[in-house]
C-alpha cells in the first residue's frame, strides 16, 4: 500500500512540473533563471548577452555583467540558455 502512495504521489508530482512548464511564459523561466543564480546566455536577434539575472521587471530584465548591469527589454529576448 505505501509503493502505491508513493507512486501515485510520485506521478502526481511530475504531472504538475510539467503543466508549469507547459504554462510558464519566458518572464517566468527567466525569474527561475535568475534564483539560481548562474551564467546565463540571453539571446536576441542581433546578439548574445552573458551574465547573471540580477532581476526580471514585467517587461525587462537586468542581467549583470563583468563590466556593470546591461538592461535588456524582453520584447527582443528570443532565446537563453543556461552555461554554467
């Protein structure tokens, strides 16, 4: 009885991880992006930015660099990536 609670619990669990990311908007994984806290790659249609999110606004996000903060709106954001 406990393996079918568990499973059930199990299966449970992953069904919901994949309705949020099914769900989640690019403004929502970018704020994911940002709590870890690690090098990312910000990809727009003229470049690729590096950095760390230091925050994402409602239309923006801040992504700090090794020479200060660069402010990218998300209107131009089309991909990004994490580099570890």
């Amino acid at each position: 009885m406990r393996d079918q609670l568990e499973e059930t619990l199990e299966a449970e669990q992953h069904a919901a991880q994949a309705t949020a990311i099914r769900t989640s908007t690019l403004r929502d994984r970018l704020i994911e992006l940002s709590d870890r806290a690690r090098p990312v790659a910000i990809h727009t249609a003229s470049d690729i930015h590096t950095g760390v999110i230091a925050g994402v606004g409602v239309d923006y996000l801040v992504l700090a660099t090794g020479r200060g903060s660069r402010l990218l709106s998300l209107h131009h954001v089309i991909g990004c990536e994490e580099t570890r």
